[in-house]
C-alpha cells in the first residue's frame, strides 16, 4: 500500500515539476489545463488510497 500511496505521490510531483519546467501556463493553456487536470485526479487517488490504507490498519488492529 506503501508503495502506491508513493508512486501516486511522485506523479503528481512530476506532472507539476513538467508544467512549471515548460513554463505551460503561459506558452500552452491547453496543456497545461489538462495537467493539471491529471494532478487532481491523481490527488483524489492519492487521498482514496490513503483512506484506505487508514482504514485497514484500524482494523488490523483489533
């Protein structure tokens, strides 16, 4: 779960390291609308994910 809650985390990195590395906000709205698009699916994933990963350590537990 490690794992995944991590490669999540790194593409999201990537995306915004791609969009300010290429200055798109200026020189491709369009692009760089659909990045940033791709960043908050990736968010919500990440944060499902974690959820989760949350839930079923509380479990693990008992």
């Amino acid at each position: 779960m490690e794992i995944a809650i991590k490669v999540l985390q790194t593409e999201i990195s990537n995306r915004k390291v791609l969009i300010s590395r290429e200055n798109l906000m200026f020189k491709d709205r369009k692009k760089a609308t659909e990045l940033l698009k791709e960043i908050s699916k990736l968010k919500q994933a990440l944060k499902v994910v974690k959820d989760h990963h949350q839930r079923k350590g509380a479990y693990d537990l008992d």
